[in-house]
C-alpha cells in the first residue's frame, strides 16, 4: 500500500537509496560510508518536506520504495543550505573519503549542483523515485508518481522534473511512459519534466 513518510522510515529511506543507488542497482559494495547516497538524495526530503513524501508499504509497516518530492525547488535549496548540508560538511570535510566514490559524494556535498532556471522556472517542483526489487514490476511506481503528482498539482504546482543517469534505460522509459519529455541533457544526467 501507498502511505505517507513518516519520520522512523527515515532509515529505510537511506537502505532504499543506496541498494538503488547504482543505476537502479545495489550500491553498497561501492562505497565504504553507506549513508552518503542518502544523505544527498532522500533523507533530506524526508526531514525537510516530508508532507511530498510517500513510500510503499510490504503491508508489516516496512517501506519497499518511496516518492520524495518537493514543492518548490529553489525554496528546498535554500532551506538545505540553512538545515542540511552545513552538518553534512562538517561531518565529512573535503579529503575524508574512504574510496573515490565516497570522495566523489563528499565533494557534491560540499558543492552543491543548482537546478537550471530555465528548468525550474516551468517546472518548479522535483522528486526522486526508487523502489527495492520486490516493489518493481507491480505498478508501485506508477501509482507513487501519480499520487505525488497529485499533491504538487493540488499545491499549485505547474510543473515536476527529476534528473536521471543517461546510461539508466530502464528508468528513462518509464518516465517517458508516464509523460516525462527531456527538457535538459548532458554527458551524464537527463533532465525530465511534466507539465502538471
């Protein structure tokens, strides 16, 4: 079932990123500081927006994916700077990565990318989507997107994106499925949009 966050899913929310994190694949054996990937791209939903928050329930109360959105990018990216990435970099200083990913996830920490205003000007709002294998392949992601999207529309949002690896097929189909169009590309990372 779909349910709100709720603030003790914040552990699930970081197991859920980092066995996610690899493309859609598990990541733990990538790094040595596991908390990293989440700390970038969920926990900080969770904490900071957690009404555009959603996971998906196996039925025990246990999260087997979730939908992290927010309301309005620019506005989640201030608040971070104020609330959430000051600890993180004290916490984990430039240099004091255990491998070359850890370092690299360290240094976007520290180093912060800024959605693109053409992005953000028509399409304001943003979220992030994994679900663990056992939730794949049942229509959880679907339903998450819609329920999320509803939120944002019913919140006066004109407009979601989400960046996603070039190199993750999969994903990019699905988005494209849902109605996502690429509004920015580059070597790395696509930009998708949805007009709400």
């Amino acid at each position: 079932m779909i349910r709100p966050y709720r603030p003790h899913d914040l552990d699930r929310l970081y197991e859920i990123c980092l066995r996610t994190a690899a493309s859609g694949e598990d990541a733990t054996d990538l790094v040595v500081d596991r908390r990293l990937f989440g700390d970038l791209y969920a926990a900080p939903y969770g904490v900071l927006e957690p009404e555009h928050a959603l996971v998906v329930d196996d039925g025990t109360g246990m999260p087997i994916g979730y939908v992290l959105g927010v309301l309005d990018t620019r506005t989640f990216e201030a608040r971070g700077e104020r609330e959430w990435w000051p600890v993180l970099r004290e916490r984990h200083p430039i240099g004091s990565g255990d491998n070359g990913l850890d370092e690299l996830l360290i240094a976007m920490l520290h180093h912060r990318h800024l959605a693109d205003d053409d992005v953000v000007t028509t399409h304001p709002s943003h979220l992030h989507i994994d679900l663990l294998p056992e939730a794949q392949g049942h229509g959880w992601g679907r339903r998450l997107m819609e329920h999320l999207q509803d939120l944002l529309r019913a919140a006066g949002s004109p407009g979601v994106h989400l960046g996603v690896s070039a190199q993750n097929h999969r994903a990019r189909g699905f988005y494209a499925h849902l109605g996502y169009e690429e509004l920015h590309a580059d070597d790395i990372t696509r930009t998708l949009g949805l007009r709400l």
